[in-house]
C-alpha cells in the first residue's frame, strides 16, 4: 500500500513563493504592519526624526555636528519623560546607522528614553548603532516604507548636514508640508546653517517661481542645541495631544484629513 501523498504546505509558510515576484506585495505590506503593531505594543505615540550624515564621527573636522545631535536628542528625550503622559511621547527616530543616527540615538539612550531605528538593508551593509531600544529596531528592504514609517509619525524634523540621502529625506518631508498632504504641521530645523545655506538655495527657486516666498516659511535654521530644543518645544506645546499612535494622515479635498 503506498503512502498517502504528502499535504502541501500553504503559502504563506513557502519562502520560495514569499520571496518571489509575485509575493512582492505581501513583502511591501509586511513592512507596514509588523512596525504597526511593534508601535503599538510599545506605546509609542509621535516621533522626533533626525536625519544626517552616517559618515559623521565625533573626530572629523564637522565632529561637532555629532555631538551637537546627541545632546540635542538627549534634551528632547530628558522632556519627553517630563511630560505627564502614560504613553512615550516625542521619542527620538534615526536611520538607525552611524554619524548622525547614532548621535540622535545615543542621546537620546543618555537621557535613558528609548529609541528608534528604521534600519536599511544595503549592498554595502549599513549596520545599524547599539544605542536603538532593542524593541524599536526595525530593518527595511524597502526604501519608501522605510520613509513612510519616518513620515508616518513625525511630530517634527531635524536635519543635520548630510549627503544624497539626507537631502531625498529632506525634500520628501518639505514637499509633503508644501502640498499640504499631511493633516498636520511638521517643524522643519536645518542644523547648520552655513552648511545647508551652501548646499541649498532655496531662496532662488522662490525668486525663480518654482516655489512661493511662503514655502520659504516651511523650515528654520538653528546652530545650537538649546536654541533647536526652544524651536521644537515652542512649536510642539502649541499643537493638540496626539493619540496613540499618531498617524500623520493624508489630506484629501474631500475629507479634513
């Protein structure tokens, strides 16, 4: 008597079918709803994103960016947990990698808040920083699910000097508020202003008319930690208590938000 045929497994244990083409929108929806839930559980309502260079080290001759990234986050995080919320509000958010992500994370471990890291996987491997609270470590295959997560729940945007990346960050965050496809407002700080003055010139594109004089308002810039922090906890106070989590929705016409 021969044996019975062996049941199949179903698809959803096949890696050979979830890593195929045609899985591909499992793989892009996963990466929606496994950090949706991993927030959820850990109570995390907004985000503070830092966004900067990974090439940055304490030694380099624009060392003191990395520094002034840590101590900035760490006095956002050190306010976060003044709040008198049961919830972890206004938590720190990096790329998850070196330089700038792993100041912004470090110093937000300082102030022992936690933090978040919205990892990469890359070709050239971009090890993610030991400061991310191991809970909130993510890793990403997708850059613009990885973006969205950054967008999903800013509450406001810190940029420090950086390269190609920081700028596609950047420009997202700043033509999502320009187009007012978010429900809310997000502050926008350019630490370093010598550097992005150099780098950007957005004045011209508002004398050119590719943009209004008002998206000029969009950002600010700051050159210190405390004068960052000032911005931030100003504009901040004056927005509503966020729920939890607090999703940055898309505007529609039809619909307030």
């Amino acid at each position: 008597m021969s044996d019975s045929p062996k049941r199949p497994r179903p698809a959803y244990e096949q890696s050979s079918f979830l890593e195929s083409d045609e899985a591909r929108p499992l793989r892009i929806l996963a990466e929606y709803l496994e950090p949706l839930d991993r927030f959820r559980r850990a109570g995390v309502h907004d985000t503070i994103v830092f966004f900067g260079s990974a090439r940055l080290k304490p030694d380099d001759p624009l060392g003191h960016y990395y520094d002034q990234a840590r101590e900035l986050a760490r006095l956002v995080t050190q306010w976060s947990k003044s709040l008198p919320s049961h919830a972890h509000r206004y938590v720190v958010c990096s790329g998850g990698g070196g330089g700038i992500m792993e100041a912004a994370n470090r110093g937000a471990a300082d102030a022992a808040g936690k933090t978040i890291g919205l990892n990469i996987s890359l070709p050239r491997e971009q090890l993610h920083n030991p400061y991310i609270t191991r809970e909130l470590l993510f890793e990403f295959h997708y850059f613009f699910m990885r973006k969205l997560w950054f967008a999903h729940l800013a509450r406001a945007l810190i940029c420090f000097p950086g390269g190609l990346g920081t700028l596609d960050e950047l420009t997202e965050i700043l033509t999502l508020a320009q187009t007012r496809k978010l429900s809310r407002n997000i502050p926008v700080i350019l630490y370093g202003t010598s550097y992005w003055k150099e780098i950007l010139n957005l004045e011209a594109l508002a004398r050119h008319g590719m943009i209004d004089a008002a998206d000029l308002d969009l950002f600010q810039f700051a050159d210190q930690p405390a004068a960052a922090f000032e911005i931030l906890k100003e504009r901040l106070e004056a927005e509503p208590a966020a729920a939890s989590p607090a999703f940055a929705h898309s505007h529609h016409p039809s619909r307030s938000g």
